[in-house]
C-alpha cells in the first residue's frame, strides 16, 4: 500500500488503523518537515538538523509498547504519598498548607507507557559518541514526584571530558584581563567558599524532540558564588564585563560544531542570576564528563553558557565582540538577526517559562480507558499558575499543576487526565496564557511531542 500524503490536518483526522498504515509508510519529514533546532548543542545549517540523524531504521513502531509499560501502579505517586512528602517537609507543630493533589486515577490500574511518535528512546543513559560530539541523553519518562532529581549518572552530557585534559596536573583559574593584579586561585582557595547552592535545571539549548528531550537534567549542586571569586581583583575600570572559559583540547574535532566553549556575561547577569562555579553535583565532586574540577553555572541560563574545565575569567570592556560559541549558538539563544558586533548587545541566554508532556500513560478505571499524561514545567522568572494543554484537536485546557509550581530553578511536575475523543496521531502542545510570561520558545511549538491512540 503506498498512502497519499496527507497534509497535517487531514492526518490527524484520520482513522486509527489508516494512521498506523500512514505511520508505517511515511518518512518523519512529511509529517514534521524539518525540525528546527537538533539536539547536539549546536545551530546546524540555518537551524536546521543537519547533523543529527537518529536511528531511523528501527522507528518506536505507533503502538502501546509493553516494553515501555510498567507493571503495576505502585510506580505513580499518590495523593498520600504526595501529603507525606509534604510533611516530612514541614516543620513540627507547623500547619501543612499544601492542599491535596486531587488523583482522578485512584483505584486504577495503569496498563501502559505509550511512546511518543517518531522519537529515539533506543540509547537513553548510556553514552554515545565521543569526545566533543559525545551525548548522553536523560530519560524523561522516568520523572516521578519524588524522583525530579536525576542521579549523576543520568544527568544528561554535551561534550565528554576532553582526552588531551591533563587530569594529572593542578587546577587552576585566571582571572585577568582589565584587572589591577591578575590572579590564579587554586582549589585551595575556593574549597573554604564552597556551600550548597540549591537544586537547579540544566538546558542544551540545542534539547531536540528526535531524542525525547533528553538533553535536559536537574540536580542538586555545590560551588562558589561567582562573585565572591570575581571581588578577588580589582578592575581597573568600573568593570562591566568578563569573557568566561573553559578547557577544550579533544584530539579528535568535532563533525559540525566550533571548538571551544567561552561566552561574555555582564557582571550584572552574573550577580543578578546568582551565577556560581559548580564543584559538586549531588553531593559528589564534579565528575570529570561534567566539567571537573570546576564549572560555571548560572541558573536559568541554557546549558551552552555553563562552561565546563573551567579555568579563564578574563575582565572585558564593552567593546568585546562575541565568542565563536555566541555567534554559534545565536539561533537557539533567540538572537535577533544580524547579529550585534558586541557581546554586550546580545539577548541574555536565560530560558523564559517551557512545558511538555513527559510521559502518557493508559489506564484502565470503572471500566473506561483513560490516558494520564504527566508534564513538566520549567525555565521562566516568577511561578505561574496560567498553564494550559491541547490534545489533538480538544479544547484548550487550564492544566492544575499540584503541587503548585514554587520555584523557576528547577522543573515542576504536572499531570493532565485525558479522554480521547479522537484517534491517530495527536499533537500535545502547552501554552501559558497569562500574557507577563515570556514563552518564546514554547510558542514556537518546539516542544510539541506527538503520541497515537
Ligand atoms: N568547556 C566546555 N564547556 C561546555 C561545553 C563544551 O563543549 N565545552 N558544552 C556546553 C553545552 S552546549 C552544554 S548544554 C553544557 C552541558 O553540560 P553537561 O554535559 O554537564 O550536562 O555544557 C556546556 N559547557
Ligand atoms: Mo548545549
């Protein structure tokens, strides 16, 4: 059978079983064309994907994947669960304000994990590729209540540790550049500085639909507030600016992407965002794939601004032009094209508010089927309550995030009950509709993810 094809719309009005012939025939870029934005960290050609190619020989064929599903419910956190959560958070004698988390699904029994359409779960948590192309990529299904904090070894990578980094030798940082005195700190000196610094989410900004999001972690980190190390010298001038920069020395180049990782921040985007130099992760030194000894992070900036092997701060005037990853990354970062010929004059690379569906899951209550999609929310600058979600052709829906969403550093999870009034192939998309909430990335549709019922 060889199937007309369909326009979007007509598609997604489609049969069920004229979907799955439809599925099974057609190659992804006539139903999506090309996907902007590819999940290797980098622009691409015009923004497109033009390195990536994900395995397209063995496709997550359309259907609810019993390798996917999960045997029982005991998985799915509960109203209790969540309440005892709440608890043990709050102090003795202390009136628990969370309100219950309201669970359509009580007394059901959860049948399956159905896929995304056209997404590659094949190499979740294991590393691919090497070097400075090297990826691991964070399995977003597995997100619970009580497990939003990946565990090292699943946090996600862009960029393994460089092979020429000489792990044998003394780290160190330079600060230098318009400075009275430059410096070189040690370890030493930054140990006695080093405090927990809070659970915060990690972006690529180049996070792509092909591999299930997975360029996308959040943990708890350790550091040194970037100020405190940056009053160490003096600025020869009311210092406005540092280029930041990290070790890069990988015998084997990249296929597609400018070596090197070093950006221009304001001191003022660096005080504002709370940026600091991340040592620990989870309670554990930085492992060398995440930038060991010593990265920036600045929390809710993309990933591409979190340089790794740390080890230049240098003071700039204004006049500093843009790094080579700025220009590279400019797309992603939403800069507005042409390009300005300072780095001053770029946008800050911050995430404004995103969400997407994580996973969906089938159950079966009082004798119905019933769908449970599970979302998170994240990026943004003050906490929204105004999400709203669109299965297929449905109504727009309020999403009640519960527990509410309290903090932008890290994500929120959210769940969404669903009863298919349609079936095919059916898009899920996320708006907020309060209008002070920038959302400019999730309403480019980017992170629209696709599943058949
Ligand atoms: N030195 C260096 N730092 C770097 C990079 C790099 O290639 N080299 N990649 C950046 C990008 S694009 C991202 S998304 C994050 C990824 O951090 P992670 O691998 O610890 O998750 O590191 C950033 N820091
Ligand atoms: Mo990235």
């Amino acid at each position: 059978m060889s199937p007309p094809k369909p326009g979007r719309r007509d598609f997604l009005k489609s049969s069920m079983a004229s979907s799955v012939a439809l599925l099974v025939g057609c190659h992804s870029e006539t139903l999506y064309g090309p996907e902007v934005g590819s999940d290797d960290g980098t622009d691409g050609v015009g923004g497109l994907d033009a390195d990536v190619s994900p395995d397209l020989s063995a496709p997550d064929l359309p259907t609810q994947d019993p390798g996917d599903s999960r045997e029982t419910s005991d998985d799915i956190v509960s109203d209790a669960e969540i309440q005892a959560d709440g608890d043990a958070n709050s102090l003795d004698g202390e009136v628990d304000a969370e309100p219950a988390c309201d669970d359509p699904f009580l007394g059901g029994e959860m049948l399956a994990v159905l896929p995304f359409y056209d997404e590659d779960t094949s190499s979740f948590h294991v590393k691919v590729n090497a070097g400075w192309d090297g990826r691991l990529y964070t399995d977003l299904r597995t997100l619970e209540a009580d497990g939003l904090i990946i565990p090292t070894e699943r946090f996600y990578l862009r960029t393994f540790e460089p092979d020429l980094k000489d792990v044998t030798l003394d780290w160190s940082l330079t600060l230098d550049g318009l400075v009275e005195t430059p410096v070189t700190l040690t370890m030493a000196d930054l140990t006695p500085l080093i405090a927990p610094r809070g659970v915060h989410l990690l972006e690529c900004s180049g996070n792509g639909r092909s591999r299930g999001f997975g360029l996308m972690s959040a943990c708890a980190w350790d550091g040194v507030l970037l100020s405190d190390v940056l009053a160490m010298v003096t600025p020869q001038t009311a210092g406005v600016q540092v280029r930041v920069e990290g070790y890069d020395g990988h015998s084997v180049p990249s296929t597609h992407s400018t070596p090197g990782a070093s950006w221009v921040f304001t001191l003022q985007q660096l005080a504002e965002a709370g940026a600091f130099i991340a040592t620990g992760m989870n309670g554990a030194p930085l492992v060398g794939d995440h930038g060991a000894p010593a990265r920036l992070f600045i929390p809710n900036w993309y990933g591409c601004c979190a340089i790794k092997w740390l080890d230049r701060i240098t003071f700039v005037d204004a006049t500093e032009p843009p790094t080579a990853q700025m220009q590279e990354f400019a797309t992603r970062t939403h800069q507005v094209q042409p390009l300005p010929l300072a780095a001053i004059d770029f946008q800050p690379a911050t995430m404004d508010q995103a969400a997407m569906p994580v996973r969906i899951e089938q159950w079966a209550l009082g004798g119905e089927t019933l769908y449970r999609i599970i979302g998170v929310m994240w990026g943004g600058y003050e906490p929204t309550t105004a999400l709203e979600i669109q299965v297929g052709s449905g109504a727009w829906e309020s999403v009640t995030v519960c527990p509410a969403q309290t903090t932008n550093d890290t994500w929120t999870l959210w769940t969404h009950a669903w009863n298919p009034v349609e079936m095919g192939l059916v898009g899920i998309r996320l708006r907020v509709t309060d209008a002070s909430v920038p959302t400019t990335r999730l309403d480019s549709e980017y992170y629209l993810r696709e599943v058949v019922i």
